[in-house]
C-alpha cells in the first residue's frame, strides 16, 4: 500500500490499526473494537480520531478578508477573533471545489482547513483567487498535526489535561493558544460526528504524546481510538455532506442542501451568478436522505428508481449504527425529491423498498 | 486465527463441515475479521442448484462487500435464517452460530477433494499475511 504517513501512523499500528489508503493517505478505517464499537463509543463516551491528514492554509494580509469574500460562498465579514465558520469553496460554474472550515485568528490572520484528498486542488485554485488580492496564502499542511476529540465525554477528558478555559467554549470557537497536556494547541469546539467534541491542531512533532496523553485521560470514561470507518458512519448519520460524495464539480452546494452557507446576497463571489441563476431556475436535482424498508444495503453509486425509470444515484450509503436501520444519502431529480416519496434502490440489480425521509438521521439531544 | 481441525476450506475462505452427503457452509475467523462488523447477510434461496465456485450469496460488512461462494456443488437444503436478525453471528462465532447453508452434494468425491484441510489452510492463511 502506497501513501502518506501521518505522525500518528505507527501508534495506530501499535493499537491494532487496520490500515488503508483514503485519499493519498495510510489511515485506520479501524481499531480491534470495530466500526460499530468505535461509532458507538462516539454516541455514548468518547473516540479519539487522528485527522492530521487534513489541510491546513493560512492567509494572511490586509486584504484576507476580501479574498475569502470572494473565494467562498459563506460570509465572513462578521466572523469574530477566535470564531470558526464552515463555508464551502465553487468554481466560477458554480460546481463545488471543497468545503472547510475558516478560523479567524485576527483582522488579516484565518487559517482554512480542507479536505486532505484536495489540498493541491484547492491550492492551486486558492492561488487563482488570491492574484487580485494583497493575501499571502502560506500552506502549512505537513508541519501540522490535528486530532478530535469526540463524543459527550470529551470535554471532561480535556479537563484532565488542560486549565485552558474549554467548558466556556462556545459551538463553532476555538483557543488560538491553548495547551493541552503541556503541549502548545489550537483547541476548536468543532467536530464531524454530531456529538459535542474538539479539534486539536499542533505541530506535527508533538503528534504522538499528545494522542498518548489524551487516550490516557480517556482510559476510564469508555474512550476509544477511533478509524475512519465510523467517522464516515456517525458524520453520515447527521446528514453531513463528504466531498466527492454529496459535493463534487457537478454537484453545487444548492444542490447538497447547504443553501444556509451559500449567501447569495454577497455582491460577488466564486460562483456567486452561476448559483443565483441555479436557484432563480430550480435546482435539477438534490441530495435526499432515504431510509431502506426492504433488506440491503445502499452504496455509493447504486442508482435510484421510481416510475420504472432511474431518478438519481446513491451518494453515501451505509448502515446507520445509532437507528440500527440501512439509510442512503442520495442525488435526486428535484421532482421527486419529496419526503414520504416511495422509491427504490437498485442493489446490484435487485430494487429494494426505500422512501425518502427527513434529514438528519440523527441529532444529539441538547 | 481459529482454524478447527475437524472442517475443510476453500481457497475463498469458505468453510465446509461434510456430514455424510451433507455440507454445512460459512466463512472463516480469517475472513470475518477482514471483513470487519457484519450488517448484511443476502442468505441464498433453499432448493436452488449451484455448481462449486458459484456465487451463493454476499455478506456485507459497514464498509465493504464480499461474496460467498459454494464451496461445492449442489442443492442449498436450508439456510440460517438467524442471520436475518443476528448478522454478527459471523463475527462473534463464524463456525458456529454463523452458519450461512447447508447443501446436499451432487459431486461429492471431485469436489472435496479439491478443498483445504486444516493444515492446507493455516498454509495459505501464512502466505496471504
């Protein structure tokens, strides 16, 4: 197997890491416990993912914020110091490049964080962007290391390691100079598995005593390492879109249901007239969640029937752990995209019952 | 890996109990492992002919697919209709509880002679690894 290796790579070994290759990178899809184990720890204690394969891009200059207004679709004049904001990232087509998450360190100073399978791309479009503005875009990727923290235990295991003011820390905020387990990080509430939790970056040097000392402080409130597998199945059950699934060049973020991100009101941006006119004429198909009634499994791919005729096609498709049913996130032609609509998903040439529900599958309660 | 004595075993990592003219059919411990949580067991349909190396049904765990194939040939007699409701049976007792078929044989001699035993398949499982 080829790839690249985060810091983390041999502690996963070392805890029975079962290793794959997901997006140029050697990960564990996941641990001895297994994917329901590890999805099930995140819903009840505590998983601990390593995510240092994620980008990270600073940009930096008096016009940083010009740049990200017209790089993104979100709005981030309002973005407080020490606030995070998701936006997703559209080519002039309006077809998606990315999405991520952008960090507002001070006037002039944001840190992006892509996608790991995308961080070329998106540098390489970033830097097409950020001609016509005074920004200075410096990729960090390979110096830094992330791990989250995820689960309803995870703020009283943080705790444990750190006097950083973690509990006070709002949804979607973040400690630009935190320590944690005497190790200099950015502490983020964020997370992509529906549960209360946290991203921790550092440099990537300090990787590995920072996952020992947090796997550590877990040991007695049930948390567990957790892999990609179920980082996959828990951001799945909360309807979370995972580019190249419901997001991609063809699939614009309207189409994904993310229209809460996209302001069309912002004067220009990447995409801003492709997108306007896009909702202006009716999207043509949209991503809808689907519940399976007869027995199967959905995957990526398989396509979607009504009236004798294919509608659309499963972008992710996956037991749901927390409902112990078999859901499906699928791209769908707009005319049939109605919850309560009976459909049918073609599983490797048998249509199995399905119908279009509700997203998310699941929220936690509050 | 747990490789009992008294089964033989395809190169797919099938596993065969003969009884007389019956078998009973499933996957290995090694291949349970690999495969991860089972969620999803498509059990073949009873008084249906395969011949050996036929797909007989597929076992799906959170992440992949996998088929099984009939480790001979011959009529399916009855299936575990347990796994309906109990998919990890496969993981939690893969000779056991997690039979999936069992088949009358219409071929017996030519093809358990092309089936591993014990030792056979602790071999291959070395050269997989």
């Amino acid at each position: 197997m080829e790839g690249k290796k985060t810091p983390l790579y041999d502690v996963h070994v070392a805890a029975g890491g079962r290793i794959v290759e997901f997006g140029g990178w050697l990960l564990p899809v996941q641990y001895k416990a297994g994917i329901i184990a590890e999805h099930k720890a995140v819903r009840t204690a505590a998983g601990l993912f390593d995510v240092s394969h994620m980008g990270e891009i600073w940009a930096e200059g008096p016009e940083a914020l010009a740049f990200l207004q017209q790089l993104l679709t979100n709005d981030f004049t309002d973005l407080a110091d020490g606030q995070t904001r998701y936006s997703p990232m559209c080519y002039l087509d309006g077809g998606t490049v990315d999405d991520l998450l952008v960090y507002k360190f001070a006037n002039g100073r944001y840190l992006i964080v892509v996608n790991a399978a995308n961080i070329d791309k998106d540098w390489d479009w970033m830097q097409k962007t950020a001609a016509a503005f005074k920004v200075k875009l410096t990729n960090a990727s390979a110096a830094t290391a992330q791990v989250a923290l995820q689960g309803p235990k995870a703020l009283k295991i943080l705790q444990k390691l750190t006097t950083a003011p973690a509990a006070g820390l709002g949804y979607y905020h973040f400690l630009p100079e935190g320590e944690v387990a005497g190790i200099k990080c950015i502490i983020s509430r964020t997370g992509y598995t529906g549960e209360d939790g946290f991203e921790i970056y550092c440099d990537a040097g300090k990787a590995v005593a920072l996952w020992q000392a947090i796997m550590a402080a877990g040991k007695d409130e049930g948390l567990l390492p957790t892999g990609l597998g179920c980082r996959d199945t828990l951001r799945f059950e909360c309807c979370m879109p995972l580019y190249g699934h419901e997001l991609s060049e063809k699939i614009t973020p309207l189409m994904a249901g993310l229209g809460m991100f996209v302001k069309l009101d912002k004067k220009a941006f990447n995409g801003h007239d492709p997108l306007v006119a896009q909702k202006a004429k009716g999207l043509p198909q949209r991503v809808m969640g689907i519940e399976l009634i007869g027995r199967g499994v959905a995957r990526h791919g398989f396509p979607v029937k009504a009236d004798g005729k294919v509608i659309g096609s499963v972008t992710t498709g996956s037991p749901a752990p927390t409902l112990g049913k078999n859901m499906a996130l699928a791209l769908i032609d707009t005319a049939y995209a109605k919850i309560g609509n009976k459909v049918a998903i073609d599983i490797r040439g048998k249509d199995v019952e399905a119908v279009i529900v509700k997203k998310p599958f699941y929220k936690r309660a509050q | 890996m747990n490789v009992p004595q008294n089964l033989l075993y395809s190169k797919d990592h099938e596993w065969v109990k003969v009884e007389g003219n019956k078998v009973t059919i499933g996957i290995t411990d090694f291949a349970q492992n690999q495969l991860g949580d089972v969620v999803f067991v498509d059990t073949p349909a009873p008084q249906t002919e395969y011949k050996a190396g036929d797909a007989l049904c597929s076992v799906e765990s959170v992440k992949a697919v996998s088929d099984v194939y009939a480790p001979v040939s011959g009529m399916v007699v009855d299936v575990n209709e347990e796994l309906a409701g109990a998919p990890q049976s496969i993981n939690e007792d893969p000779y056991g509880k997690g039979w999936i078929a069992s088949m009358e044989m219409t071929s017996k001699d030519t093809d358990l002679k092309a089936l591993l035993d014990a030792a056979g398949y602790t071999k291959l499982l070395a050269e997989e690894a």
